[in-house]
C-alpha cells in the first residue's frame, strides 16, 4: 500500500514533522511517501492562502496517479482542494479535518477544536457544520498564534494548548480535543498524559483511515461529482470581416 503524504504549503519542516507522526502509526507494509509543493504559500492560514496552494497540491496529486500511489493525505486542517482532489484521484483522498471529526464521533459525544488563529475559527466551524458534526462540535478555539510559529517554540506551543485543553473540558464540556493544525501532531501524546483528555491529531487519524479504506478494497466513486474532470477545447475561433 503506497499513501502520499501532501503538505499544501511550501514549509518543509512542517512536512518533516506530519511525516513522523504519520509514519509513528503507519503499518509495517504501508509504504509513506510526503511532499510539499514549492510554489505555495509557505502557510495556509485563510481563503486565499487556500485558493493559492490548490493547483500546486493538485498536480503532486497528478505526479501520484501516474506513479501508482494508492491513496493520499492532505495534511492541511482546512481540508483545501480536497472536492477537486478526489476528482483527479483512482483512490480515497483524506483531509485531516474530516478525518479527525469522524474520530472524535465515534470516541466522544461532544468535541472541541483548538486552531491557531481567530480567522480560522469560523473556517473550521464550516467544514464541521459540513462534515456532519455542527451539534457535536461544543466550540472551535483558538491559541492566536501564526502556524509557522508553532514550531518556533513548541514549550510555549505546548503549554498554550494544555491551557485551552482544559478550558475546553471544563467550559465547553467538552469530552475530546481536536488538533486543528498539522502544525501541532508532535505534541499529540505529550497534551494527552498531561490533560488526560482523549487529543486526536488529524494526521494520524486520516493515515489510518486511508490504510482501512485502501485495506478494504475502496475507491473514489466516478459516478457523479467526483468523476474525473471533463477534457475540454475552446471552440475555435472565426474571423469576421468588417462586412460581416
């Protein structure tokens, strides 16, 4: 089983670290590949940040179809492309953010996300609407902190993180995190022993998931909206005189 790892943004650290969490529950068989493009902002923190890192994520997707990759991560908490990648994708495409919701539902009747910036709340808040999980989702919180920040200091990272894990379990009664950045995986265990609140890290969650749908034999559907995109020509142009 081949699984690409795609990190939509050009920080190569951050695709190192959502590496090692990846491979930390890979199986023994599974063969993990990650990859960042080049030309993407070098974080994805808003819309246009997502429209940007898009194209550039789509064609790694492209690279993988022709080299016989089985199923593929966007390791990305805002789930950018991902309608548009499971068009250009054989097999299953997994965001991280709808993986780690779909988690959280089965372990845990109400949920909190904790993000980075207060502009991503409302973001997240959609795709949880979207995902199914709008009544399960107590509140998205944030620790106002830029992603490529995160790794700057993970001590700082870490303690504002416990500090927000335990707000979320005493105000929002809240009975599971979510990390909603890949930024944060690392910390995964560490914000576990020291919270005793189950923390479920998108990264990880969305590896074993695309092992079990791959495992069990499942492909994207092409019947309806994620059929492979329709080839298209411009009509060809015809010159008119000034007669008409």
């Amino acid at each position: 089983m081949r699984i690409l790892l795609i990190n939509p943004n050009s920080t190569r650290s951050m695709t190192e670290q959502a590496h090692r969490s990846a491979e930390r529950v890979a199986a023994t068989d599974t063969q993990l590949e990650s990859i960042n493009p080049t030309s993407s902002p070098a974080s994805i923190e808003g819309h246009a940040d997502e429209a940007m890192a898009v194209p550039a994520m789509l064609a790694e997707i492209r690279k993988g179809e022709a080299r016989g990759i089985d199923a593929y991560v966007i390791a990305c908490f805002d789930d950018p492309g991902l309608g548009a990648a499971r068009e250009i994708a054989r097999g299953p495409v997994i965001g991280i953010c709808q993986a780690a919701v779909q988690v959280a539902m089965n372990i845990a009747t109400r949920f909190t996300i904790i993000t980075t910036l207060p502009r991503s709340v409302p973001i997240i808040e959609d795709l949880a609407e979207a995902y199914g999980a709008g009544h399960r989702c107590r509140k998205v919180r944030s620790v106002d902190m830029p992603v490529l920040a995160l790794e700057e200091d993970l001590e700082h990272t870490e303690e504002m993180l416990v500090q927000e894990i335990l707000k979320a379990r005493q105000e929002d009664g809240a009975e599971a995190i979510i990390l909603g950045c890949a930024g944060m995986s690392e910390l995964c265990d560490r914000l576990k022993a020291r919270t005793g609140m189950p923390v479920i890290d998108g990264v990880t969650a969305a590896v074993k998931l695309a092992e079990a749908l791959v495992g069990g034999g499942y492909a994207t559907s092409k019947v309806g909206a994620y059929d492979y995109p329709r080839t298209k020509e411009a009509p060809a142009c015809r010159l008119v005189d000034a007669a008409g």
